[in-house]
C-alpha cells in the first residue's frame, strides 16, 4: 500500500511527483518517511491537476516521518512531489551516487479517516466502527458513479453538438456542390453561346 523510491540529489534537481485521482473535497492524508542523508534537503509540494495548479502545501527540509493532510479543491489527481537538493559545498562528481530514500503512502476519502480515533471519541463498539467505515465507503462510491453520471451526461451532450455540426457541414457541403454544379453548367452555356459553338 505504499510506495518506497530512492530520489537522488542535485543542485537543481527534477522533481518526482507521485499523483493520485481525488474528487472535490477528499481528504488527502500523506506519509512520507525520509531516510538520512548528508548534505542534502528535502522538498515536498502537494499539489492538483486543475487548469489553476493549485498548490496545497509546501515544506522544506523533511526529516523521518513526516504527516501531511490536506483537501483537494478540485476534480481530478493530486500530486506529491519531492526534490532533493544537494549543499553547494559537495563536488558535482562526489554527488553521482548521493540519494535519500522516500518511503511514501498516500490515503485518500475514506481510507483517510482514522476510525479507530472516531471510535475511541464516541465510544462505538467494533462492529459500530466497522458499520462507520463501510458507510464512508459507499459514500465514496455514490459520489464516483455520480461524477461518473455528470461526465457520462456531459460526453453524451458533446456527441450530439459534434454530430449537429458534422451534419450541418455535410448539407453545407452538398449544397455548396449542387451551387458551384448549376453555375459552372451556366458559365459553360453562355461561354459556348459566345463561341457560337451552340444556339
């Protein structure tokens, strides 16, 4: 269930960005545990794909286990990325084989929810509990098929404007054909009138 990855150091290094489909209001909870490492400095972003690159959080220099929780704002995945910068006062060539390990896990909806905590708080029994994370989840799955739904209706609406218009292009089409047919049929005739080639 997570994701364990060796990121490697640099001055400007690329990031590495890990990213997950969240819908509108998700709860986003993210592990990273950073392994040691001389000399270098972590970074980690969270941020979405929305057309706005929303960014959520950023902090520098994470060390061991870092817990991290946000919220997406919008429709689509959320990213995780890291970046591991390399002190100006190591040699380029002694950094080649400097890398710090990243072990992440990412939990998103309801598979983010501590029930364990909310069951301790409201004194619900074990079967209680388990009833409370079983309704988180179908909730999570009403919510996927109605998102589901929307875009179904939204292709649907995008298939019939796009076949109105091919349509509309294809009598334009043949209309303009007949049209350009007739006049070329009338040019010829007063052409071979002018020729006296016909009467």
């Amino acid at each position: 269930h997570a994701i364990k990855f060796a990121l490697p150091a640099a001055r400007l290094p690329i990031p590495k960005c890990i990213w997950n489909a969240a819908h509108i209001h998700a709860l986003v909870i993210v592990t990273a545990n950073v392994g040691p490492g001389t000399h270098q400095r972590v970074d980690i972003e969270i941020l979405d794909s929305t057309p706005h690159r929303n960014v959520y959080l950023s902090k520098r220099d994470i060390k061991g286990e870092t817990r991290l929780a946000v919220t997406a704002h919008g429709q689509g995945e959320v990213g995780v990325c890291f970046k591991n910068y390399l002190s100006p006062d190591i040699k380029l060539d002694m950094a080649r084989n400097m890398s710090r390990t990243v072990d992440l896990d990412i939990d998103i909806g309801a598979d983010a929810v501590d029930y364990n905590a909310i069951a301790n708080q409201e004194s619900l029994s074990g079967l209680e509990t388990e009833m409370r994370k079983l309704e988180g989840v179908v909730k999570e799955i009403v919510d996927e098929l109605e998102y589901l739904k929307k875009r179904e209706e939204r292709f649907a609406d995008t298939n019939l404007v796009t076949n109105r218009r091919v349509q509309n292009f294809a009598w334009f089409t043949i209309l303009a054909l007949a049209a350009l047919g007739v006049w070329q049929i009338l040019h010829l005739r007063s052409f071979f009138k002018r020729k006296y080639l016909i009467d």
